[in-house]
C-alpha cells in the first residue's frame, strides 16, 4: 500500500472505508427493514446477495453478457426467487418464535448454499465487472479506481432513494406506519401483507446489488451466507432495527472502523471490531437510532 | 402510619402527565376501589405502587418508610404484590407448579437446586390449602394453559396470596371472565384475609360495589372523589363523567 | 413408563454402541462431547430461556484452560476438568453480567460478539495458544491413575461417557430443584417472575454461568481425549450447530439434548462423508422440517405421531 504521508493514510482510510461501508449499508439496510417491520431474525439475508452475485456470475461470465444487462437480469432473478420465498416461507416463520426463527432462516440458507454449489460449484465466483472500473480516476487532489467511486455513488443514490421512497411516497407513510405499530396500521386499513412483500423484495434487490458491486471486497463464493452473516446482523443490530438511518450509520461506523484497523493495526482489527460492537450495545441495546426494543 | 400511603404523587410520559398530584391511603383490612374510564390511569397508578414504574414526582410510603427507589421484586419482599391485568400465569407448568413458585421464593429458596421442588411438605400443605381456598383442587394437576379463563383468574389471586402479601393490588380480577363465572372471583375475593389491605382496579361496577367498602374515581390522571360506594353512586360528578355512559 | 427405564436404556445404548463400533470410538466420544455442550445450551436455553449463539465461547476457554493446564501444571484429567469447569464458568458470569441486561436479537449478536472475540484473542496469542496451529503437547496422566488413554479410544469413550451421565444426572436434579423450576418460570413470564419477588436478571447470570461451567467441562474433555485445541472450538459453526442438535431433539428437556445431538452427528457422519454440500441438503431440509412440523423437537414426535393417529381414527369413525 503506497502510503506518502499521513494525509495520503487517511484519505484512503475514508475512501475505502466509505466504499466497504456502502456495501454494508446496501446489503443490511433490507434486513433492518424486515427485521424492524416483520420482526423476524433473519439470517438467511445475506443468501439474497449470493443469489445476485451468483446470477451476475452466470450472466457474465457464462452468457457473456454486458455488465448492466448481467446486472440487470441478476435483480431481476433475485427479486423472482425472494418473492415467492417470501409468500410461501417467510409469511409462516413471522408467527414463529425467536428461536424457531433462527432455525428456520438457518435451514432456508443452508439450503441456498447448496443450491447454489449445485449449479455452479464451490469455487469462487468472480463477477465481471467493466473494465471501466479498474481505471483510475483523478479527483485533482487524489487517484482513484472508478469501482470504488461507483460503490460510494451506489450507495449514496439508495439512501437518497429510500429517503426519498420513505419520506414522500404513501407506500413510504404506510411502511414507516406499519414499523411503528403493526395492529394500528392494520386498523388504519394498511395492507400489511403487502406491505411486508414489497419491503421483503426491495431488500432483497438491494443486497443482490450490494453483493454484486461488493464481490471485490466480499468475494462471491457458495459460502458466502454462513461467512457474513454476522457481520450483516452486527450492523442491523447497531443501527437498530427498521432504522434506515440507523443501519447507513452503522454500517458506515464499521465500514471505517474496520478498515482503520486494517490499515493500522491489522492484527488487532477483528478484537478492535468486536470490542467496538459489544461496547455499543451495551450502552445502547436497542441499537444507535433503533425504536423497537430488540 | 401503617399500611400504603402515597402523596403527590405524579407521571409524566414525555410532555404527557397520565398521573397528577395523587394522595392515597390504603391501610390494613382496607377493600378500596379505584375506577375511572379508559385512559384515566388506573394502572399507571398500580405500576406506580409495585415499582414497575418510577414516579417523576412524589412519594410512596410503607408503613412509614419511603419505598420509591426500590424495584418490583424488593416491593414484592415487603408484602406488596399485584395481580395482573392480562394473564401471564406460566401456562405450560401446572397450577400446583404455578403455586409452588411464588411460596419458594418466598421462602428464599429460589436458589436451592439439589432437593426436588416438591419435596418440602410445608411448602405442599400450603399449596394443597390454597388450591382448596380456591376451590381448583380437581384441576391441580393440569396446565394452567388448559384451564377456563375463570379458573386463571383465580390461579392468578392464588398465587399472588401465596407471597402472603400485606398490600394485594387486584388489577382487573373479572376481565375477560364470562358473566358466569364472576361469582367464583367476588367469592374469592370475600375470603380473603381480613387484615389484609385490597386495592381493586375494576370495569365492572357490579362486583366494585358488591366488594369494596371505599371506592376512589380517577379521571385524567387525577382523582376526582373518593367516598363509600352509596356516596359515589349518587355523585352528580360520577354520574355524569363516568356512570351514566357505562350504566345508560 | 417406570422412572428407571429411559435412563437404563440409554445406558445399555450406550454400551451396545461401545461393543458395535469398536472402530468408531473416537466418533462415539466425540457424540458424547457434544452431548455435554448441548445439555448446557438446554440449561441455558431450553429452561432458562436465554438466546444464545456463543455457547462455543465458554465450550472454547474449556478447552483452553484444561489443555493449558495439561502443558504446564498437571497431566491428571479430573483437575483438568474442574479447571475446564471453572473458566468457563468464570467466563460466562463476567460476560452474563453485561449479556442478561439485554434480550432478542441485541442479546443474540452479543453472544456472537463475545465468542468471535474469545476466537481473535486465542489467534492473536500465539505464544500461549499455538494461535492457528492449535495447542499442542497435551499428555495427560491415566484417569483416577488407573486407566491410561489408548491409542483406540476405549479409555477415551467410557471417560467421556461417565463424566456425561454424571452431568445428565446432576442436570436432572437441578432442573426439578426449586431453582429448575424458576428458570422455567423466567422463560415462561418473566414479568410474572418478578412479580412473585424474582430478580430475573441475577437468576439468568445464575443459569448463565452454571451452563458456562458444563460448557466448559466439554470442552476440557475434548481438549483432553484428542490432546489439541484448535481455534476451531471458538467458531460459530459450533454454537450454531449445538443449537440446531437443541431444537432438533426438543428444547427444554435432557432427553431432547441427546437425541438430537444422536441424530445430527450420525445424519452428519455419513451424509458429510460423501459431500459436504449435499450435507447442507440434508440438514437444512431437516431443520425446516422440524421447526415446520414438530415444533417441540423429534423427542415429541412419538407423541404428535399418536395424537395424528388418534386424530384420524376419531376422524374416521
């Protein structure tokens, strides 16, 4: 890592730790949702992201398409499986118990990794993004790989977008009302049900993109579910539950944190991650913005 | 003084004052009631007094000493104990098991984990006596999840009698009991022992007036006026804010 | 059933198994390990109503501290165990003290967080643990000076199967005590626990640390009969699977524990033998039959198989 000086460390600190903590906003934030509206615990969240990142692999790579249409054509095909998923399984495990619930998305992920290993195997599975992305780009004051100027912009457009969605639309009025107090919104005529839908695909598309535009920092393999499935809750339980700002704090505190870490103390960086998580939820159990008490 | 005494006592929620400057005595023996519509604050005031809830302003007192800053299961230890509002027996255990409970910890012996439950026979003639006071011997052995919403109730009064408390707080005895079945509640709470002090937190007027010898209205957080049930029911004030809606 | 049945069954299981596979030892007393580890997740857990995926936290310092002590103090196993016994113990009531302030799904990451942590630590400190190599060296003295380890595991497996049917009993005691009965009060109500005069939170440390210690206890075992400890006994994958083996044989009794932990490691041995992936097929199809179809775990299916049979006979006639 060609550091000058410490300005040069810190900039890069920011700047991949910006990038590393979109990717964790984009892929949590619909866990956050869910979890905060359906009050599920979900830990088969982060199979959506491997869906994507799988579909793109297969797009690209085997089919040889362009990486918008491979990009495209990998939401689209989450979005079909996370669906019916959600109104043939999940729709059951809402009712469940904690537990059972753990169970449950445990079982639905093993079940994705091993779908998934059965079409395409175990090995990693790179996406191809445009070249374009490896090039780099001068911002006057500082070189930067595009790629990681595309993840921040990605990531500042979801946010800007779900703002936007949430604040300004009627969906956004009713899903914020539903989060707050599900029998009142139902009494209000809110149907819930589809309401839970429309929050469960939108989640899902958005960790398929993540996973996609993340695959350089969080290598798309079969396993991928299992390996960072408690980073991904870490960051929903932090920001707290159905708090969308709550998770993009979070998982852009982290996202720095522990790219600081890397860049400074790199062997300390994983006891330095935890030790932050734990101190945080222990001053603060319900997360840093989170309403619902976990 | 003996027994409960509270003065000034207030709640605030946020800019939301739910209970305001409430004086109120409960001494031994007591049967006092306390009503008042919806949202009057009934329970915030029985949280108040078993600590679930802290007050903003104000004090407790228990036979003269301030028991503000103490938690439930403290103020439980003293003697004053509630029943609840909506049920939360431990439906999967038995009522037996639902009685053994409160009288072992009672005894301090929550943490014994050697002799089997129901090995001690003081604790199980005491158990065998409250399921007769209670009339629920035939169904002591089934779980308390199976029995009639009735007989809950019941379980209910029995266990929160079985921490021989100085100070029983009934937070809505008869809700949600069929009509049918509310004499097996007024039975229950006649039998009750005579020294001990009973506050009443009731919907239904009828089995207010058949128990409570003193009965307190709430409304918006304050106390309206208190006096003897032939006092309250012939308050023109009464009449008009509370019982003439529910009685038409 | 008389009282005495089940158990003396299980024994004579026990036994048989001993005398069937005399070539699957070392899979037998690895089954009976993790008996001990999900019979404490059972008390934690399946009684006291704790949710936690970082019983591998206490499980892992286990087997630190009694392989530790096998290198550098004693070689004799029963004070190995104590040892294993009393860290783990030790860990789970310094952090129950922090963990049984919070619940749902804050409580759950947290335990996560306390194993991953016990996890980095033991990598960083590569001088005293070995780090990714594991602890090396263990050599421990015969059991009770009379019965020295062999090479095909016999001492191995009856060592692991007393010090197992020894915890079951004491767990059996401890439940039915008076204490047993409030933990299944707190997971019941635990608002109604408190109002009968219970301090839910020191009950909960209480429970807590008793599970931390048998934890412990396992892991100390398996530190001592295979003489590694790999960074391995703090993964998630551990606690994740102990609790799956849980809820597979039903939460919140001792016979549950067993069965499942049975099940899961016998389907794990051969399904995992041919592919690992073809594995995750299995288990997660189970898993989602279980928590599907027989809530309550497989210990309960005998009986929810009757009530269907009975259910379709009155349907019938």
């Amino acid at each position: 890592m060609s550091t000058g000086d410490g300005m040069g460390l810190f900039l890069n600190i920011l700047v991949d730790g910006a990038a590393y903590g979109m990717i964790l906003f984009m892929i949590a934030v619909g866990l956050s949702v869910t979890m905060g509206l359906m009050r599920v615990v979900n830990l088969a969240h982060g199979g959506f992201a491997l869906i994507g990142g799988t579909l793109a692999h297969w797009a690209g790579q085997d089919l040889g398409l362009a990486f918008p249409l491979a990009l495209a054509v990998a939401m689209l095909g989450t979005l079909a499986i996370a669906l019916p998923l959600e109104r043939l399984v999940y729709r059951r495990i809402y009712g469940f118990g904690e537990l059972q619930q753990v169970l449950a998305t445990i079982g639905l992920t093993f079940l994705i990794i091993a779908a998934v290993n059965l079409w395409q195997g175990s090995a990693l599975l790179p996406v191809p993004l445009p070249e374009s992305f490896a090039r780099p780009v001068d911002l006057g004051f500082r070189t930067l790989p595009l790629h990681r100027l595309v993840v921040i912009g990605s990531g500042l457009a979801v946010i800007a977008g779900l703002w936007l969605l949430l604040d300004r639309s009627r969906f956004g009025i009713r899903l914020r009302a539903a989060v707050d107090n599900r029998g009142t919104a139902s009494a209000l005529g809110i149907d819930t049900d589809r309401i839970y839908m429309v929050a469960f695909g939108l989640g899902a598309l958005l960790a398929a993109l993540g996973g996609i535009l993340g695959a350089e920092l969080l290598p798309i393999d079969a396993y991928y579910p299992l390996r960072y499935m408690v980073l991904f809750l870490i960051v929903v339980a932090v920001g707290g539950l159905g708090s969308i700002a709550g998770s993009f704090a979070a998982a852009l505190g982290l996202g720095m944190i522990e790219t600081a870490a890397r860049y400074l103390a790199p062997d300390l960086a994983t006891i330095a991650f935890f030790a932050i998580v734990i101190l945080v939820l222990a001053l603060r159990p319900q997360g840093l913005m989170g309403k619902v008490s976990a | 003084m003996q027994g409960l005494e509270v003065r000034g006592l207030s709640k605030r929620f946020g800019g939301l004052t739910v209970s305001e400057n409430i004086d109120f005595d409960l001494p031994p023996g007591a049967r006092k009631a306390l009503i008042g519509p919806n949202g009057a604050g009934k329970s915030t005031f029985a949280n108040l007094v078993t600590g679930i809830l802290r007050p903003s302003s104000g004090e407790i007192r228990f036979d003269g000493s301030d028991i503000g800053g103490l938690d439930e299961p403290r103020r439980v230890k003293l003697g004053i104990a509630k029943t609840f509002q909506i049920t939360t027996l431990f439906r999967k255990l038995t009522v037996r098991e639902n009685l053994r409970l409160p009288i072992l910890e009672r005894e301090k012996r929550g943490y014994s984990m050697f002799a089997r439950a129901g090995s001690s026979p003081e604790t199980e003639a005491e158990v065998a006596d409250l399921l007769e006071q209670f009339e629920l011997t035939a169904f002591a052995d089934r779980p308390v999840g199976l029995l009639a919403y009735g007989q809950q109730r019941l379980v209910e009064m029995a266990m929160t009698l079985a921490l021989r408390p100085r100070v029983l707080i009934l937070d809505e005895p008869a809700a949600g009991v069929p009509s049918s079945e509310t004499h097996l509640i007024v039975n229950a709470i006649e039998r009750l022992p005579k020294d001990l002090a009973v506050l009443i937190i009731e919907h239904d007027m009828d089995l207010v007036f058949r128990v409570a010898r003193s009965i307190v209205v709430l409304v918006a957080g304050r106390i309206l006026t208190e006096g003897t049930p032939a006092q309250i029911s012939a308050d023109p004030k009464v009449r008009e804010l509370y019982l003439g809606k529910s009685h038409g | 059933m008389k009282s005495w049945l089940t158990p003396f069954l299980v024994l004579a299981l026990a036994g048989a198994a001993f005398l069937l596979f005399p070539y699957n030892l070392a899979f037998l007393t690895r089954i009976l390990i993790m008996i001990l580890l999900v019979l404490s997740l059972d008390l934690v857990l399946g009684f006291a109503g704790i949710a936690t995926l970082g019983q591998a936290a206490m499980y892992g310092t286990g087997a630190y501290a009694a392989g530790l002590f096998a290198v550098h103090a004693s070689g004799n196993p029963l004070a190995g165990l104590l040892v294993g016994a009393f860290a783990g113990a030790a860990l789970a009531l310094v952090s129950g003290l922090l963990l049984m302030r919070t619940r749902g799904l804050t409580l759950i990451m947290l335990t996560i967080a306390v194993a991953s942590l016990c996890l980095e630590a033991a990598n960083q400190l590569r001088g005293l643990t070995g780090g990714a190599d594991g602890l090396r060296g263990i050599r421990m003295q015969p059991v009770l000076g009379l019965f020295p380890f062999d090479f095909a595991g016999q001492t191995g497996y009856w060592y692991a199967l007393s010090v197992t049917v020894l915890v079951f009993a004491g767990l059996a005691v401890l439940t039915r005590s008076a204490f047993g009965l409030s933990l299944r009060g707190i997971h019941e109500s635990p608002a109604r626990m408190a109002a009968i005069g219970v301090s839910v939170y020191w009950r909960q440390v209480a429970a807590y640390t008793i599970g931390g210690g048998i934890a412990g206890i396992a892991g100390a075992l398996a530190a001592q009969i295979t003489q590694l400890v790999s960074l391995e006994s703090y993964s998630f994958t551990i606690s994740a699977e102990a609790l799956i083996m849980l809820i597979l044989g039903g939460a919140g009794r001792l016979y549950g524990a067993v069965i499942g932990t049975v099940i899961f490691m016998v389907v794990h041995h051969v399904a995992a033998a041919n592919d690992p992936f073809n594995w995750l097929f299995v288990i997660g199809a189970l898993v989602l039959f279980v928590v599907f179809l027989v809530p309550n775990g497989l210990v309960s299916l005998p009986l929810a198989v009757t009530r269907l049979w009975k259910g379709a006979r009155h349907a019938r006639a």
